[in-house]
C-alpha cells in the first residue's frame, strides 16, 4: 500500500488519525482484535500528553505499542503549544512490530521530525521492529546480573501508552518471561503496563489508557501488587461511557487513563477527573486521599475509583465497617451446575420425584426466589442420582446473587433469599452457574440473616461502593469476600426488620437499613436522586 501523503495544514495528530482509520479500512477488526490494536483517539492522545510534565534539558520517552504514533506526536505537539524551550533534546524509542503499520508509523514519524527540527528542537526517533515484552524481558527480571542491563531498567523519563488487549494463557512466552506477575489467565496490556513501568527511572512519570479490569479481580492480584509497590498514583480518569471511547471498533468496555510516578512518594492527595466520553465534555475533578483509592483488604491490594464526594462519602461509611464475610462465619461460592456439562441430567419441565429444582438468574425476583419461573425455554430441575449429587446443595437458606448484569443496567447487585421452608419436599436443589450464594459451611443461615446480607446487598449505596471497587458487569465471588459488613447482630436487626415490613427495592429499603445503621437520610435521598 502506498502512504498517503500529508495534507497541506494537517495536524501531526489528524494525519496520525487518517493513516490509521486507512489501515482499519484495509484490516478487518477480527484481525486487528486478535492482535489487540485499538488504535487511540485524537481527543484522549492528547488529553494523555497534557497529563505530562517536561522539566528537563533533555528527555527520553518511551511508547511500547506506537500504531501510527499518535501518542508521541500528540506530546510534540503539546509541548510546541505550550512553548516549551525549544533547546530541550528529545529521544523517543518506539516499538511496533505489525510490518503492514511500519510504514505508516515511519512516514507519522518524519513529519514529525522535519516539523520540530524546523522549530529548532534537538528530535531523535528510534523505531524496534521488535514484540516490547519478550525484547525487554530481560530488564524485567530480579535476577539482573548485566550492569547494562540494570542500567535500562531505570532509563526513560516518560512513557506514554495504549498497550494491546488480549487474554494470554499461562504457557504463553509472555507469561514465562513475567511469571511473577502471573496468576490464572491474565491480559496482555499488564505485562505491557509492568515492563514500561520497569524501564522508567525513579521519579519518571507513566501514562496509560486501559480497562479498569487491573483494579480489582483475582488474576490481577500479583500485578497490582507488584505495580503498587513500585509506582504512586498521581491521577485517574474516569470515562462514564462504556462505548464511547474505542467506539469505532466496536469496543464495550470501561476505560480509565491513569499517570504514575515510578517509585513511592509522598503523595497526599490523588487528582481524579471524570467525562462521559472522549470528547472532555461534562469535565469534572475531585482531589482525594490516597486511602480513598488504593484499599487494602483480606492479603490484596485493589485500586478504587471514586468520581464525586458523594462516592468518597459511601466510601467513609463502608470503611469503617470491619467484617468480611469469612469474619462472620459465611462462604460465597458460585453455583456448581454448569449446563453444558450437565446437560444428560437437565430437565425441561419438573415432572417427577426424581428431580430436583434448578435455579437460574431469572428466578431471583427482587428478596423472592420464585421457582418454577418459565423463561426461554430454560430447564426447570435436574435429576437426582448417584452422578448429579456432587454439583447439587442441600436445600437450606442461602442468600443468591447474580453473577451477571447486563452492560446497559447500572445496578450490578441482585440478591434475593431461598429459604428452606419453600422447598422443604425436596432434599436437593441445584443452583445454576450465573449465580453466587451464600451460606454458612458449618450450619444454617438463619432466616434474618438470610435477609438481612440480602437487604444490605441491595442498597443503593452498596452497589455503588461496589461500582467504585469493580467496573465489570460481572459480580466475581473473589469481590464479595473482599466486601466489607456490618456486625452479625446488626445484620440480623435489618433481616427482621426486611422480613416484617418487606420494603421496595431502592429508596425504601435504603431508609430501613439507613435507620438501623445510621446513615444520613438527606445522604440516602441524594444518592437516589442520582442514580435516577
């Protein structure tokens, strides 16, 4: 293909922008999702540049995954609009190792470079054709015995990234030269994220866009681990929108920008920045505590994102609640029957003794689990024998919780009680695979118990605490163990309370609960009111 030139007056940026919209024409999205490209958007490039601090002579900026360059051409344009003293040298090493992008990149590039030198800057690009992570595997080892090596550990002052997206399995080459990091079946864009971050040298400043995923969630506890003992988090942003950002391609996923410092330092407030999409508009920023953002909890580490004071307020409330779920004598654990697998014992319609009921997502009504329930033709139970028994339950009382909402709901917490009374003529139940339940693994969950760990999981205020820990429509059983609650004597006050008066899901069962744990009614309204 030959690279279209620039246009007369055509920004670094939008010439940046028209060769990769030129080579998603010739790319189909299958192949550019396998490969993980998600090229940036103008808006949010240099929204990342602004985040940037130049205060030296002379710089050395990384981008691990430059596309067509866009990042690096947006921080030489932000620092030519800023006037920064053109005697300042600049080095840029960029890898890219796509040979149909190459081209385009390199003709970005020395645009670019004819554009500063022009203005009198002192520019040098170094362009490796090479995979980021396995040719800087080296540098990312404990085990650093080349002093050159050790010395490119701590080499760039800046780097400025939009890492590619894509599962890896554990035997992968990436997963083998970063194994400390790897738990279960990560994403490509940590390793990217760790590997920059390992180059940068202490005081060097970091600047991401990613999923939120890395927040929270089991398979990135070694990362955020490891990430949070090397770095400070300076500022997040926050885009509301799900589909907004990458939405050219088709890309539903909640996205944040992040900066860091490499190394700790004594950071007292975080800056974090909200918009609905990529566009900044409907811009606003609040200054937090770094207690607000990085949360401690059961031996992990997660990072938080509030995005106003009425978050940082549910915030202060829940910390200062002290128990988990283990505290309180309780398990969460996912529900065994997985359909596919035991589809031979699977049954349309209950028909006999034989049997047992089977209880999928669409049978939590608000408190009530309502079963039979018909919906898509989904089976009602599932036999009784010898091979089905080791993924059915005995039936007693057992908090559900959906595991899934869908994209467009913002609610994520859905519980509802089954309760041992309703299916008392039946010795098992089995719980479908969409759902969580909860329960005490050396005794019964009483009723008010029941009721009350199902009342405080469908507050309001809950489930936007756990939207501030979690971004995924998924609801993990890993979250809800790491989830703060109250004393079991005040849980037990609330499931009576529930149970006799049986309030609305939303503003009125927020008052009930409010009043029993004292939270501000005008707190409770203003929330409400919110949420819509």
């Amino acid at each position: 293909m030959k690279v279209p030139k620039r246009f007369k007056g055509e920004s670094l940026t939008d010439y940046a922008v028209r060769l990769a919209n030129i080579y998603s024409e010739y790319h189909k999205l299958e192949e550019r999702k396998n490969k993980g490209q998600f090229f940036t958007p103008k808006e949010v490039a240099i929204f990342m540049a602004k985040l940037i601090s130049v205060n030296q002579r002379e710089i050395k900026v990384l981008d691990p995954g430059a596309g067509t360059g866009i990042l690096v051409v947006s921080l030489c344009e932000v620092m030519k609009s800023i006037n920064q003293d053109e005697n300042i040298k600049i080095m840029i090493d960029i890898y890219e190792n796509d040979p149909n992008l190459l081209p385009l990149l390199e003709a970005v590039l020395q645009e670019c470079l004819n554009e500063m030198k022009d203005l009198g800057y002192d520019v040098e690009f170094n362009i490796y054709e090479q995979d980021f992570i396995l040719h800087n595997a080296i540098y990312f080892s404990k085990e650093l015995i080349d002093p050159w090596a050790s010395k490119k550990r701590s080499y760039y002052d800046i780097v400025i990234s939009n890492p590619p997206y894509y599962k890896i399995n554990k035997n992968s080459p990436y997963s083998i030269a970063m194994r400390e990091l790897i738990y279960g079946q990560p994403n490509i864009y940590v390793l990217f994220m760790a590997s920059a971050t390992s180059l940068l040298r202490d005081g060097g400043e970091g600047v991401f866009i990613t999923p939120r995923s890395f927040c929270s969630g089991l398979y990135y506890k070694k990362f955020r681990e490891w990430f949070l003992n090397n770095t400070t988090i300076s500022h997040i942003h926050i885009f509301e929108s799900r589909r907004d950002i990458f939405d050219s391609d088709g890309v539903l996923q909640e996205n944040i920008i992040l900066k860091i410092t490499k190394g700790k330092t004594r950071k007292t407030k975080v800056s974090i920045s909200v918009s609905r999409d990529k566009s900044f508009e409907d811009f606003r920023t609040l200054k937090v505590s770094p207690k607000y953002v990085i949360y401690h909890k059961n031996g992990d580490v997660f990072i938080r994102l509030p995005s106003s004071s009425l978050d940082v307020r549910i915030l202060d409330i829940l910390d200062k609640w002290h128990n988990t779920l283990k505290d309180l004598g309780l398990e969460i654990s996912t529900g065994p029957v997985v359909p596919f697998r035991a589809k031979e014992y699977l049954c349309k319609k209950f028909s006999r003794s034989g049997e047992a009921p089977l209880l999928w997502m669409h049978n939590i009504q608000g408190f009530d689990v309502i079963w039979p329930l018909r919906k898509n033709n989904k089976e009602e139970s599932i036999m009784v024998n010898e091979k089905s028994k080791s993924i059915l339950l005995p039936v007693s009382n057992y908090v559900l919780l959906k595991r899934f909402s869908s994209k467009e709901q913002k609610r994520r917490l859905y519980a509802g009680v089954m309760l041992k009374v309703n299916f008392k003529q039946y010795k098992y139940i089995g719980i479908e695979n969409h759902i969580n339940y909860i329960h005490r693994p050396t005794g019964i969950l009483s009723e008010s118990e029941a009721f009350g760990i199902a009342a405080i999981l469908n507050t309001t205020i809950v489930d936007r605490y756990f939207r501030i820990l979690n971004g995924n429509t998924q609801v993990n059983a890993t979250d809800i163990r790491s989830m703060p609650f109250p004393s079991i004597d005040e849980i037990k006050k609330i499931g009576e309370v529930v149970q006799k008066q049986k309030p609305q899901i939303g503003y009125e069962l927020d008052n009930v609960v409010g009043r029993i744990l004292g939270w501000d009614s005008e707190l409770i309204k203003q929330l409400n009111d919110a949420e819509g």
